[in-house]
C-alpha cells in the first residue's frame, strides 16, 4: 500500500490538513460521506460490521485462529485479513444462534 501525506489526503478530499487530523485523532467526529471519501483518498474501503453485544463462546481452536489472523493482518496492514476476520465472526455468530435455536 502507497503511503499518502496528511497533505495528500486532504487535498483529495477538499479538507485542510488541520481537519484530517481532527478526525485521525478523534477530536472531531464526521459525516458518513466524509469517512467513505477518506477511506477512497487512501485507496481503501469504509466497511461497517454490526456484532451482536454477546457472542457464543468460541472454542479455543477458533480462538487460536482468530488471533493468528489478527497477528497477519496487522503485521500485513491488510484490509483482506480483516475482511477474512469479519467472515470467520459472521460464520461463528450463525453457527452459534443455529444452536441456540436448537435448544
């Protein structure tokens, strides 16, 4: 991934640097088509996952798995690993309410 400057990334989005830095940093909150224009200035995708507030207790294999991943995509800064991630938590959180209907 080509690393862009504060300057880039704002010039591509019509902000100053200040305001990217506001958001970057958490001082400022924004509009939803702001962020989607941030992530496209950094040739990247905005993705919103929504999770239930309680998962089903993962076995420790799925764990282990999950937390390899993690460890791959942070060491990658790879957008891929994490969409990976978001597929293995949606699989399990099926997996987990097809048992709980069961019962």
């Amino acid at each position: 991934m080509l690393r862009k400057s504060l300057e880039d990334v704002a010039t591509a989005v019509g902000m100053s640097k200040s305001g990217v830095g506001h958001i970057e940093t958490g001082e400022n909150s924004t509009s939803t088509d702001t962020l989607v224009k941030l992530a496209g200035a950094l040739d990247s995708r905005w993705i919103v996952r929504l999770a239930p507030r309680e998962r089903p207790e993962r076995s420790e294999a799925a764990r282990e798995l999950v937390d390899k991943i993690d460890q791959i995509a942070d060491l990658l800064q790879d957008h891929e690993a994490r969409l990976i991630l978001a597929q293995l938590e949606i699989y399990e959180n099926l997996r987990g309410s097809q048992g709980q209907s069961k019962t």
